[in-house]
C-alpha cells in the first residue's frame, strides 16, 4: 500500500507545488492523476517512485517508510534497486534509450537488476511477443510510430515484474487507437493486479481507474 501523509513538495521556497497531500492507494489499485497543468501530476509520481523525498511530510510503502521531511530513509544503492524491481515508468514521450535497439531498451532494466544478460534478452522477447512487437527487436527505437515506442515502453517498464506502473500522460501523445490499445494493455497489467497510478487529461479514460486524485492549482 502507498500512503502519503502530509507530503509537501517545493521547488521555491515557501511556494508548496505539493501542498500537505494526503494518498492512499491500495495493492492492486487503479489511481487516475488529474489536474491542471502544472498542478504537481509529475512532481508527484516522482515522489512515488522514489526520485524525490519531497520537503516535509512521509511516504510509506508497504509499510516501510521510504522518505520522511526531505530525506530519503533508505540508502542510495538500495533505493536504486528497489525503484528497479518496484516501479515500471511509462512517461508521455516514452524516454527511450535511442542508441539502443528495441530488444536492448526492453532488456535493459532486467540485465542490470539481476545482471544475465541472455536471460534479460529472453525476457524482453517475451514482452515484444505479448506486444506483437517482435519483428521490431533490433530497429533502432528513433524510427519507430509513436505507438510503437509506447509499446516499448510498456514491455520496458513490466520487464521486473514490478508492483506499481506510474503513468505520465501515457496516451498524450498518441492517437485514439493506438491510445485504445495502450489502454487495453493497461487493463489487462490491472488485472493480474498490479497497481497502476496514472496521470489523464483524459477524461474518458478517467473510468479505467477505481479513482480519482485530484491536484488543484494553488491561489
Ligand atoms: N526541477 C524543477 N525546478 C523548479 N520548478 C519545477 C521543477 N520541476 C517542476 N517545477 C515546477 O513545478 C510545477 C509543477 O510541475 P509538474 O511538472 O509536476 O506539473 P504537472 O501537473 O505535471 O503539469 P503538466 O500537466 O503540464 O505536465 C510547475 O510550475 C513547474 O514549473
Ligand atoms: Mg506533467
């Protein structure tokens, strides 16, 4: 379970972006981002997973506190590997690795978490097949379809079976059938019961989710 109490995240000070937030979503949970631009939807999933303790404020996963009033409560190295077996990202411009090739980029996370790399590759196909994205496996990801790469995106974020998918915007950029089929996809990682924290501008896509945290803009 993740739980946020009083988390207050700010880049200037005495200027909140996350003002006292209070979350909790449970294992298994779908929880739908929402708010105007700039409201703190990125800032918060940073929090989430791991890359920011944030100012004041705790965030507990599991039960484990992960950070508490701006430092993180676990050391670097482990929190490096946790963030590596816990949380998958999937950003709305799918932050490749474009040097790499499409099998490399979905490998990737698991060769450097459990260090074999055949067996990483072995992985990363069984994702591109799942996301009929084999024929794609040694293309250089620059010139791969919006679509695609989110595919990509999506086999590289599940490659460590992790617990929790964070979602940026995950359909921002892509047009409605490709948007239909990543969210068929999203769907079906929910069902196998994975916790999946999503930011929308979408408010048709607002009832995949089991609720909704809203992020208002500050007065
Ligand atoms: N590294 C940073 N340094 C200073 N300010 C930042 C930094 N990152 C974000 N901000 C500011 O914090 C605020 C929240 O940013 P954030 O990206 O979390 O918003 P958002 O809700 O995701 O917006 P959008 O819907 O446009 O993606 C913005 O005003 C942004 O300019
Ligand atoms: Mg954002």
């Amino acid at each position: 379970m993740i739980r946020l109490e009083n988390f207050t995240k700010e880049y200037t000070r005495d200027k909140p972006i996350l003002d006292y937030v209070n979350l909790v979503v449970s294992r298994g949970e779908w929880c739908m981002i929402t708010g105007p631009s700039g409201t703190g939807k990125t800032t918060l999933l940073f929090v989430l997973g791991f890359l920011d303790p944030g100012n004041l404020g705790s965030y507990c996963l599991d039960d484990r506190l992960i950070s508490q009033d701006g430092r993180f409560a676990i050391k670097d190295k482990e929190l490096a590997l946790l963030r590596m077996k816990k949380v998958g990202f999937l950003f709305q411009d799918s932050r490749l690795l474009p040097y790499l090739n499409v099998l490399d980029n979905v490998s990737f996370p698991h060769w450097l978490y459990y260090g074999n790399r055949a067996e990483a590759k072995k992985k990363a196909m069984f994702y591109l097949e799942a996301f009929g994205l084999e024929a794609l496996k040694t293309r250089k990801v620059q010139g791969l379809s919006a679509g695609e790469k989110h595919r990509v995106a999506l086999a590289r974020a599940l490659i460590n079976e992790p617990e929790i998918i964070l979602a940026d915007e995950p359909t921002g950029n892509l047009d409605g059938l490709n948007s239909q089929r990543l969210m068929k996809h999203l769907q079906e990682i929910h069902d196998r019961g994975t916790t999946i924290i999503m930011v929308t501008h979408d408010k048709s896509l607002l009832s995949f989710g089991d609720k909704e945290f809203s992020l208002n803009k500050k007065v």
